[in-house]
C-alpha cells in the first residue's frame, strides 16, 4: 500500500497546474490554471473461521482500493503587454462581485491620478 501511494502522490505532486500559454487574435496571453486534488483510500480485512494457520495455508482475505482525482478550473492569467490580470472561475458569485469592485476602485484610482498629473 505504501508504495502504491508513493506512486499515485508522483503523478500529480502539485496543487494547482499551469497550463500551455494561448494567444489571442489581439495578440494577449492566456494562461490556464488548474486545482488539482486527489485522494485515495484503500482496505481488506480476514474472512472465515478464527483458527490457528499452519505454515502452508494461507489466510482468507478480500480487499479493495480506490483513487479519486478531481480537475477544477481555478482561472486565467491574461497579460496584453500592457497590463496582467488575474480571471478566478468560480461558482461563487460574491467572489465575482469583489473581483470587479476591485478593477473598479483600480480604475477610478487611476484616472484620479492622472487627473492630478495634468495640473
């Protein structure tokens, strides 16, 4: 068993996947991420009569395992050259509605600083 979980653990030693660079027609690149989690679980037990075993019988025994490997989309990293920004996917939408009240707030910072160099 433990060298089993020695080598599903070497498949995937990592928590998040960066994926292959894309390009956009604009020319801006995208850069998929991913969370990865995985588990996995095993047992067996004895079955039949409680006995005393002699050297050449051997004991009844049933067992089973099992791994679980789960892919989600965790976002994008989209660089224009010009900017880099960071898209979540996200099934919450609170997690959204913070994201863009932050671009926002970036936004009117900015302009306010320009505003402040043109005088």
């Amino acid at each position: 068993m433990e060298k089993t979980a020695e080598q599903l653990t070497s498949l995937i030693d990592v928590n998040t996947v960066i994926g292959k660079p894309l390009f956009s027609a604009s020319g801006a690149q995208i850069i998929p991420f991913t969370k990865v989690t995985m588990g996995y679980l095993s047992g067996g037990g004895e079955y039949g009569q409680v006995k005393a075993i002699k050297e050449d019988e051997c004991f009844p025994f049933a067992g089973g395992a099992g791994t679980v490997i789960n892919l989600k989309p965790a976002g994008f990293l989209i660089d224009d050259g010009k900017h880099c920004r960071l898209v979540k996917v996200t099934d919450d939408p609170l997690d959204g509605l913070i994201e863009k009240a932050s671009e926002l707030i970036a936004s009117l910072a900015h302009k306010q600083s320009e505003g402040e160099d043109d005088e």
